[in-house]
C-alpha cells in the first residue's frame, strides 16, 4: 500500500514537472514581437525661400533653415509587449517669423529681409511613450501613446490608441486608431499691435481685437485595411477623419486690407489685422497604396491620396518610389510626388481682402497651388550587425534627399539620414 502510494505521488509529481516543462518550451519558442532593444538615430537639415510670407501678409522673405534631431527607442517588456520612446528637438531660423517684430534688428524693417532679433529663432521640443501588446496568435495588437510638444508661442499634449486585426492567415489587415491633441496658444501678435506700441501716425487705426480664446484641440479617428492580393501584390486603403475646435488662427500673421490706407514704420508696412479663420474644421482623407514586387531588384511603391475640408480646400496627393536593390547590402530609392490643391475660402493674396469680409487670411498654405517633389534614397542594411557601438550592432543606415518646388515660387530642399542600432 505504502509503495503504491508513493508510486502514485512520484507519477503525480512527474506529470507536473513535464507539464511545465512543456510550457517553459511553448514560452521558450513563442516568437518574440521584438527580439532585443532597438535604437533608432533620425536626423534632418530642411531649408526653403520664396516671396509669400504669412508674417508679413503674404509678401516678403519665406527663408527657413530647420534642424531636427530625434532618438526613439523600442523595448521589448517581455514577449508579447513594447515599449517605445520617442524624444526630438527642432530648431529653426526664419526670416519670416523674425518679422513679428521687424523694428527689433540692426537695420530697417523689410518684409523681404530678415529682422536679427529674438523673433527670429526658437525650438520645439517633443516626448512620445507609447505602449504594444500583441495577443499570443499575433492577430491582435493594441497600442496606447501620450505625447507633450512645446514651442514658444503653443504647448500640447496629446493621447491616443490603436487596435489591429489580421485575419486570412494574416494575408488580411484592419486597424482602427484615435488621438486626441490639446493645444494652448500664447498670442503672440505683431509688434505694432501690442499694447502702447508707438509705429505709425496719429491716422493709424488698425481693426484688431485680441482673441478671446487660445486653446485648441483636435480629434482624429482613422481605419485601415490592407490585403496581400497576390504573391507579388499588396494594397491597402486608409480613411481618416479629423474634427478641430479653437484658435486656429495663427496670432502673429498679419492681413492688409484693398479698402484701407497704407501705413509704414520703416519700410515696413504695418497690419490692417491679423489673421481670422473659424474656429472649427473637418478633415477628411481617403487614400491608397499599391506595392508590386516586379523581381528580386525591383519593387514598384505607389500611392494617392484624395482630401476635403469644410474651408473649400480639395487637393490630390499621386506619388511613385522605385526601390532598386543593388546587392545583399544596398538600395536606391528615386521617387516623385506631385500635389495640388484648390483655394480655402478664407484666402485672399495680399491686399484683395476687404475690411467687411467675416474672415481672411494670405497664408499661401490655403492658396491654390501645384506641388512637385523628386528624392533620392539610399539603405545600407547589414543584417549580422558588423559594426558595434558598445553592445549595440549597426542594423541599417537610411539617407535621403527631396527637393520640392511650387508654383507660387516656394521651394526647398531636406536631407534626411537613419542609423539603426539593435543590442546584441
């Protein structure tokens, strides 16, 4: 009896120990989301010039130089969940924005050159967490983010979640994703319209009331669907829908009148008003893409976008990549993308508002106008990691050029470069 007792509790203990075991294997061999921590370097040089200037009325100096510099890093919490965090800096140079204040420099106001006062530089500085969880089949994923930006003149916070279904053997995506942005201004406004602000004669009477409120907030809500179509076809559409409520009149950009006299400070023309835009907007985009793998070279990416907003502005984004793989190691990417887009209602060019009209702006970003871009890439990817940085390999390096042009005259280039780092 006592033998068989003890036979029953060594069978017992057995089945448990292979029991877990068989479990320690499931869990030993279930494919983590993320293998190790990594770590992504992006940087980014960005200089445009035109004559369009929302500062000074839709005339003058567009020049702007940026530098952005941003570090996001993705850590694997275990084997179904993420963390990552996204923190970036941008500093930026504009002649433009110099001009709230064009009387603070060396030399003359001119809206077509720049001011050397504060005016003239700041930085932007963001902070993204953002937490994934995958489901053991990997044909769920949830994700949360919350975000805070500031600038000088606005500071933000932001959240938002996603979820993601796959179906068909995950040949069938859907996603559907939420975010919500709180911003508040600090009005800045041009100089000549500031309390006990001295510019001009006894006949300067500008219309210009402060605005009351300087919060805004926006909503976003989008769905997604992508499909492998074939062995060498994928396509994807994506609907997003965006509500905004606030100020979404930029302070300091300022508006002349075709009814009302011309006053100078300087060579600088002072403001009739400033911007005026209503305080709410709807967004919607619908858009596609279609990748055709051609061969083991060639990959053809293309893309169109179709948007409309309760301002009056429609507009057709069409854009082409073509990643040529040159070797294990290289790939080049030409692309182009050609834009258009109608007028908002609100915009008229410089001096074609009248001082009756309800609401105005000459920010050329509401103009009609045709857009090209042309880029060129390049990706180094070496996927054993050769090159370290102390316990992190070199998984890929990304460098990019665009140079985009409009037919209002506003152009610019950008340089981009990735470095992607994952630990041993």
């Amino acid at each position: 009896m006592m033998k068989n007792n003890y036979f029953l509790l060594f069978f017992a203990l057995f089945s448990v120990a292979l029991f877990a075991q068989e479990e320690q294997q499931e869990s030993t061999y279930k494919k983590r989301v993320l293998e190790t921590t990594e770590v992504d370097l992006l940087s980014s040089y960005y200089s445009q010039d035109g004559n369009n200037a929302a500062v000074s009325g839709g005339i003058g100096t567009e020049e702007l130089t940026d530098a952005t510099g941003t570090i996001v890093v993705a850590i694997p919490l275990n084997d179904d969940d993420v963390l990552t965090i996204d923190a970036g800096v941008s500093a930026y140079t504009s002649a433009s924005s110099s001009n709230i204040n064009p009387f603070d420099g060396a030399n003359l106001g001119n809206a077509f050159q720049a001011s050397s006062g504060a005016s003239q530089s700041d930085t932007w500085a963001n902070l993204t967490g953002s937490y994934t969880h995958n489901s053991d089949d990997r044909n769920q994923i949830w994700s949360a983010k919350a975000s805070v930006s500031s600038e000088y003149d606005y500071f933000s916070i932001g959240f938002g979640g996603s979820y993601t279904r796959l179906f068909n053997e995950k040949n069938t995506e859907l996603s559907i994703t939420g975010n919500v942005y709180l911003d508040t201004w600090t009005a800045i406004y041009p100089v000549e319209l500031r309390p006990g602000a001295a510019y001009g004669d006894a006949g300067y009477n500008p219309q210009f009331t402060p605005f009351d409120d300087t919060s805004r907030n926006s909503y976003s809500l989008g769905f997604g669907f992508s499909q492998i179509l074939s062995k060498n076809l994928q396509g994807s559409l994506a609907l997003d829908l965006v509500q905004q409520n606030g100020l979404l009149s930029t302070p300091f950009q300022r508006v002349y009148f075709s009814d009302k006299q011309d006053y100078f400070f300087d060579d600088f023309q002072l403001a009739d008003d400033v911007e005026r835009l209503p305080d709410t907007r709807f967004k919607i985009a619908l858009g596609g893409r279609l990748n055709y793998y051609i061969n083991s070279v060639f990959v053809l990416r293309s893309y169109y976008r179709y948007y409309t907003d309760d301002w009056g502005i429609t507009s057709h984004t069409a854009s082409l990549e073509l990643p040529i793989k040159l070797g294990d190691k290289f790939t080049i990417y030409p692309s182009y993308r050609f834009y258009n887009q109608t007028a908002a209602d609100q915009f008229g060019a410089y001096e074609t508002h009248l001082s009756t009209d309800a609401f105005y702006t000459s920010d050329y970003d509401l103009s009609k106008y045709n857009a090209n871009q042309f880029g060129f890439g390049l990706n180094y990817t070496d996927i054993f990691t050769k090159f370290h940085i102390f316990q992190f390999g070199l998984k890929s390096i990304d460098l990019k050029y665009y140079n985009y042009k409009r037919n209002t005259g506003l152009s610019s280039n950008i340089i981009t470069a990735g470095f992607k780092f994952v630990q041993d």
